[in-house]
C-alpha cells in the first residue's frame, strides 16, 4: 500500500479528508480480501435498513453486454433511464413518439421486479429540434405540458416515480423566482411549474412526483441552496402535487463539503414534507492527480462522508447512482479529466470489479439508520 504521508497529499488534501481518506483504504482492504461472490449486494444492505438502492441503466449495454447486466441486476432494486424517456428520443418527429427503448428498460424492470423511475418530463435541456421555435412561441407552454401529460401517461402504473421538473433553477440567469432563462417558465413562472405537476398527478396518480436539481452539495452553492429552498416552498405553498426533491449528487472529490449545512439543507427540505433521493450519484476525480489507488481512496471517502450525512435524514429514501461501472460514465465527455485518464466515478470499474466507492456505498448503508 502507497505511503499515505506523501508530499502530495499533504499539500493537496486537508487533515480530515486524509483521515477519511485512510480510513476508508483501510475498510476496503479489509472487505476486498474477502471472498467477493460471498459480498451481500447494495440492494440487499439498502433494503435492510428500509432504504432503496437503484442505479441508472443505458439499453444501449443493458441488452448487448451481459456481464453490466449482470452487474445491474446484482445490486440494483431500482433502475432508471439515462436518457430514453427523455423528450428528443422518445419524440424525433412531431408526428409520432417512439419508446421503443424506453419500454425495453420498463419490461425489464418488470421481468426482474424491479422499481422504475422516470427521467425527466420537462426539462430545457432535451427538447428535440422540431420543438425549437414552437417553444419559444405563444403555445410553448402547451406544448411542454401536452408532452410530460402523454410521457407519463404512457407509462401510467408502471413508473414508482417520476422526475416531472428536471434543473428549473438558475440564479445565475437572473430571471424572477431565479428560474432558469427558459421560455416556457419566463412565461408561466412557478405557476407553470406546478401545472406540470398537476398534469403529472392526473397522468398517473399513483406514481411520486419529484423535483431534480444539482450543485446543492458544497459550502460554495448557497445561493442555490436557498434558491432551490424557496422554490419548493413556493411550489408546495401553490398546492402543486410534489412528493419529493431529488438530488442528483453528481459529486466533486475534493471540493469543500461542510456537514452542518449540508444537514442544515437535508432538514429544511423535509421540513416542507417532501422525501428525498439522491438520484444521480457520482464522484467526479477531475480535480485529483492521476495515481488510481490516491483517486479510488479519496473518492471512496468522500461517497462516504456525503452518504453518511444523508443517511442521517430520515426524510431520505434511498439512493441511485447515474450508471454502475466507469465504463459507462457521462463524465468521461461531459467533463474530461485533463490529463485524458478515464474518471473513476461509479462504484465498479471499467470491468465491473468493485472499487472502494463500492464499499464506501456499502459501510454508509450498513450504518445508515433503519427507516
Ligand atoms: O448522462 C446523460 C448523458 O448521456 C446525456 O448526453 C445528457 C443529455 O441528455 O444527460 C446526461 O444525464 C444528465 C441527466 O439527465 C440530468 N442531470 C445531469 C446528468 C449528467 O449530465
């Protein structure tokens, strides 16, 4: 084992994450010299505690490669789409929707009895192109709504839970409410938002309507923080039909995580009634040197300290991961590493071996308070 005390660490992590860091190399010695087909699932850990854990699935791999499905159905209670309900691949042409994808995801879900959750209905990322200048128009609105009614519909008692309203908030952008510079909600406003609820609700009664956002995590994201907290507050306080906040987690090894505001923000949010999930959890290692073992530590460490500090919320649910192997991760696009390494971010390696993050999941699940 490397010698932790190095001149790097010390000049590039501060005294805790080094004792977390340590501590969590340890633990993951300990468990990986284990016999690993004896290792009790995610799935199983989460469940004891009344917890969920799912993680997120691409049908691309899903049906093509058996050892990640194998790796999916090990440890997963839950799956989600990354990107096939999404409104540009399930709507190319304004005529026809296509969910071919998304209904192989669904009908595994059920051959493997499995929840399913549903991502995302509205959201100003993913229109697709034929959307463009109607959106913008007088009855983009209309349309928008239209879309997450027919979506949810489709998929009516099938989905435990649905994404409606994915990244609305944008302090930055400047606009009222600190909604995000996006027409449909420059036009309707919070009011909007909440119609997409209720569109929601009655599109499938049954299903739980979340809110997803990102950048809550660390010291520096006050501001979308409260930002997010009155937005909730104003969306509840206007009847809109929503059962809980769903925090995405794409994480930061290294970035400055303060425990107290984190709770302090956990708390707040159940205080206005709503459960949450961490949705979409990964570990970004952008900001740490290239040695494996050093990323694979710190990462693991900082799963478990953002994990125990959730798992403390009874408001909290459960917990996803976006993708199960670094095989298969956005960030290795989304936010390339500059040294061009591939990131370290999901619990099992490019070859589906378990890497610290994994036991990290499994230690916060272990001590995770029972629901
Ligand atoms: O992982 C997804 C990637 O494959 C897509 O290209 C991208 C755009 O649709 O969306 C990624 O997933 C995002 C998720 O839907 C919402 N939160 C942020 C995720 C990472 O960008």
């Amino acid at each position: 084992m490397r010698d932790y005390s190095g001149h790097w660490l010390a000049k590039h992590i501060d005294r805790r994450t080094f004792l977390l860091a340590a501590g969590a190399a340890i633990a993951s010695a300990r468990v990986s010299s284990a016999d690993e087909s004896g290792e009790t699932s995610l799935r199983q850990r989460a469940e004891k505690k009344g917890l969920v854990f799912g993680t997120q699935v691409n049908a691309g791999p899903l049906f093509s490669l058996k050892p990640y499905q194998d790796a999916v159905l090990r440890d997963a209670a839950m799956i989600v789409p990354e990107n096939e309900m999404k409104w540009r691949p399930t709507q190319p042409t304004a005529r026809q929707a296509n969910y071919f994808n998304a209904e192989r995801i669904a009908k595994f879900a059920e051959d493997n009895t499995l929840l399913l959750r549903g991502h995302t209905a509205v959201w100003h990322q993913n229109p697709p192109a034929w959307t463009k200048d109607i959106i913008s128009g007088d009855d983009g609105e209309k349309l928008v709504l239209k879309h997450a009614r027919e979506l949810i519909e489709h998929f009516r008692g099938r989905v435990m839970e649905w994404d409606v309203v994915n990244e609305a908030i944008a302090p930055e952008d400047g606009m009222p409410d600190n909604l995000r510079n996006w027409a449909p909600y420059n036009k309707g406003g919070i009011d909007f938002i909440a119609d997409c609820f209720y569109a929601a609700r009655q599109a499938d009664p049954k299903a739980k309507l979340y809110y997803n956002d990102y950048s809550v995590y660390y010291q520096s994201q006050g501001l979308r923080r409260d930002a997010i907290l009155v937005f909730l507050e104003k969306l509840k306080s206007k009847g809109a039909p929503i059962d809980g906040f769903g925090i995405q987690s794409h994480l930061i090894a290294n970035a400055e995580f303060d425990e107290a505001i984190y709770r302090r923000f956990l708390s707040e949010v159940a205080d206005l009634g709503l459960k949450i999930r961490a949705t979409e959890l990964d570990v970004s290692d952008v900001r740490l040197e290239p040695d494996i073992q050093i990323r694979d530590t710190i990462v693991a460490a900082h799963t478990k300290q953002y994990l125990d500090v959730l798992f403390d919320e009874p408001a909290v649910v459960g917990l996803v991961t976006w993708g199960m192997t670094d095989r298969f991760s956005w960030l290795h696009e989304g936010w390339p590493r500059r040294d061009r390494l591939r990131q370290r971010c999901l619990p099992l390696d490019d070859n589906f071996a378990r890497k610290p993050m994994w036991y990290a999941i499994a230690d916060a699940l272990d001590h995770a308070p029972s629901r």
